[in-house]
C-alpha cells in the first residue's frame, strides 16, 4: 500500500494489472490513492460478478499475487481518463491481447469520439454529416465491441447479424440495421428475415450460466439508393456518455 506522503505525490494516475505468469497486462485502470492495490484485495477476500476479479482469482490459485506497472502519475482526472482510454483501445486492437480481460470493456472516456482509427477513418470522422432522425423501420446497432476498423464488409455484418437483448423484432416492422462504430455509420443491411437465439450471460455477469433469448437477423448491403442515406453518417452528437444499450431505435 502507498504510504500519505506517497498518495499525495501520484495525484491520479494510470496502471496496469500484469499476469505473473505470462508477463503480460490484462487490465488497465486509473486511480487514486490505492487504488491499484483495491482489485486484489477484493479478489482475495472473496468478492465476485466481474471477469476482473474472475481473473485475479483464477491467477491467484497459481501465484500469491498479480503484477502491477504505474503507467503515468501526477496527472490531472482528464489526463487519466484520456491515457487510459489510449491503453485500453490499443491493447484491445493488437492480436496478441485478444484475451484482454473483460473488465475493460468500456473504451474510456472520448474513446467513442477520438478512439483508435485508420487514417481513413480519422478522415471519414471529420467530413461526417450528422445523421438526426432514422424512421421505425430502422435500428442503429453499436459494434464497437465486436468489430476492428479497417476490417471489411463481412466482418461488419458477422459483428451486427447477432445476438442482440430486444424486443422480439419478428413481427417484421424493422427492415434496416444501421452498424454503427465509433460514432459513424459504416453500414447499412436490408433485413430478410429475424430469428431467434438462445445465448449465456456473459461470465462475470450477476446472470452468469445463465441463458437469455436474443435475436439475429440474416440479410445483405442494403441498395444503393437507401445505403447513401445512412452511409458516413455521424451519431456521435446523439451519443449519451456511459449509454450501456447497443441499439438505438430513434435519435
């Protein structure tokens, strides 16, 4: 544990939880005080619900404790914010940390607006016309957990065709899904036909093991003359920071 005069000095800072075993950093935070140390205490003393704490414990039955790195200290709340969200966008993006613990499942702050992307993309953000209202037979769906930029059409669609919480769409009223990443629209699909799925609760969720009824849809690249409405649209002005729900029904 840090020691006052110690605390006083970090101000906040960004850290990274590291696996003993593979050397390797499978969480990014920010903090003060002890913040770094608070996740192993938990873990330790028993308490569940999150893939971190899931994580630590599992490492815990191998070694005494996890590793830790102090990235950046003395910085100011939104300096943190902004360094940790640059961490965690990177570590999600390379191949090696595609098992990245889901505790960082957030991007962090801006990562939405100013987030990991190509050069076409930063081009494409900057000459977007904002999109303000979508009709109620469109959805907007939220990929950027399932997507990588720069990845290509079909890796757009297997991101957004499923499995999504919602309301039984089968009745036929929604026939265009509009996939959204990082603020924009980068595709559009006309809908053929909605099916239902059954599919786990994420683990670490207070539902963990549990099963749930999603719902995906099989479809194709909208025609042209409907995809130019959507295509290279910005919603991120319509954006709620910390909006947990991936599928915007009206703007």
């Amino acid at each position: 544990m840090f020691d006052e005069k110690t605390k006083k000095e970090l101000k906040s800072y960004v850290y990274l939880l590291i696996n003993p075993e593979t050397k390797a950093p499978f969480y990014v935070g920010k903090g003060i005080g002890n913040r770094v140390f608070n996740h192993l205490i938990d873990a330790k003393d028993g308490k569940i619900g999150t893939a971190k704490l899931d994580h630590i414990q599992s490492i815990l039955k191998k070694h005494k404790s996890v590793g830790h790195v102090i990235v950046r200290h003395g910085l100011n709340e939104k300096t943190a914010f902004q360094i940790e969200a640059a961490l965690i966008d990177t570590f999600k993006f390379i191949p090696t940390f595609n098992d990245f613990v889901s505790g960082n499942i957030q991007g962090g702050m801006n990562s939405i607006e100013n987030g990991l992307m190509s050069s076409e993309e930063v081009k494409r953000k900057y000459n977007a016309l904002p999109l303000n209202s979508i009709p109620s037979t469109t959805i907007i769906i939220n990929i950027n957990g399932s997507y990588k930029n720069a990845s290509g059409t079909d890796k757009i669609y297997i991101a957004t065709k499923e499995c999504w919480r919602m309301k039984d769409p089968r009745a036929g009223q929604i026939k265009y899904v509009l996939s959204e990443y990082k603020g924009l629209i980068v595709e559009v699909f006309e809908v053929n036909k909605w099916y239902a799925i059954e599919r786990q609760y994420n683990p670490g969720s207070k539902k963990s093991g549990q099963t749930y009824i999603g719902f995906g849809f099989d479809g194709q690249v909208a025609l042209k003359k409907v995809r130019n409405l959507y295509i290279n649209k910005s919603v991120a002005h319509k954006k709620k920071r910390g909006a947990s729900n991936p599928i915007i029904y009206n703007l």
